[in-house]
C-alpha cells in the first residue's frame, strides 16, 4: 500500500515549510540576511526600466529565475509621460499592499489562524511643489499613505494588526531609512 502525505497548508502557505524556515534562522541568524537587487536603465524622457533578476540569501547567491522579472515605470500624461506603465509611487503602493498582505497571510499561517481573503485599496498624497522644487516646506514623496483592508477571518484586529506590521515594505517606509548614493560618470 502506498504512503501517502498530506501538506499542511493554511493560507496557501506550506506551514511545516515555514516552520522549517523559523528553526533554521533560530538556529542560524546568519541565514536571515538577503540582498535582493533591482537594475534600472532609463529609456527617456519618464521611461525607466527595471529588472530583477537575482538576489542574495540563505548563505548563497540565487538565480532561479530563468528569465528576470521586468517592470516599465512611467508618468500619466498629466505628469508628461506616456503611461506605458505605473509611476515610481504607485510601485510604492503595490509593494506596501504585496507586503503587508504576505506578512499578514504568512504569521497567520504560522499561528494557525485562517484567512479567507484579503483585499485592500491604497491611496498617497502628494504634492508636486515639493518634487518641482516650488516650496521648501513640501516634501517631494507622499505626505499620508491610507491603506483599507477587508479581510475575512475569525482573528482579532489587535492580531492582524500585529501580523500585518512585521511587514518589511511597512517597516521601511514607516521609518527613516538610509538610502546611499553613488554616481559614476560614463
């Protein structure tokens, strides 16, 4: 008779694959650092182009990607561009929403809690006078980010809450970060 065995998936998330993960990194720190790595080209005018192929973690480089992701940012014709792809912000709001919903599918998973489904709506606000260099008191990046969420599950709000802050891309733009320029002249 054959053996067979039953994953244990919560959330579409493989939990014993998760758990796998947690005792590792308890193990082993060190296995926790990535790098991950994004090459931009300018295409003119507000065309950029950016792909993402490889990246660093666990100990070793990782290249599994057979071919690199490739993302085209530009500005509606409002903003001059030619709207052949979501402006620079709206990927600040993608990877916000991508993120917190992951970190919020991930913890649940691990702390045995259902989720149904999640959907949220993400708005910024900005102001161009500080990207225009009209008003030294504007900020050029978004001054308020509201996220909504509609999620179906049995867990308390403290709880998802709690999930969906440990959430890298909330980290990051909930706090100072250092960003490091360099320029090379070609």
């Amino acid at each position: 008779m054959k053996e067979t065995t039953t994953k244990n998936i919560r959330n579409g998330v493989d939990v014993d694959a998760l758990n796998q993960v947690i005792e590792a990194v308890q193990a082993d720190s060190s296995l926790a650092e990535f790098k991950f790595r994004a090459k931009n080209q300018w295409q003119g005018g507000s065309v950029n182009r950016t792909r993402i192929q490889d990246y660093y973690g666990a100990h070793q480089e990782h290249t599994t990607r057979d071919e690199p992701f490739e993302l085209t940012a530009d500005e509606p014709p409002v903003l001059l561009g030619s709207d052949t792809g979501a402006n620079p912000v709206e990927y600040v709001l993608t990877g916000l929403a991508g993120c917190v919903t992951t970190s919020l599918a991930y913890h649940a998973a691990a702390n045995g809690i259902d989720v149904g489904e999640v959907s949220s709506s993400l708005e910024g606000d900005l102001d161009l006078r500080g990207f225009l260099g009209l008003d030294p008191e504007v900020n050029p990046g978004f001054n308020e980010i509201r996220v909504r969420f509609n999620v179906k599950s049995d867990a308390d709000e403290s709880k998802l809450r709690e999930f969906m802050g440990r959430s890298p891309v909330f980290d990051t733009v909930t706090r100072p970060v250092p960003v490091k320029i360099e320029i090379t002249r070609s």
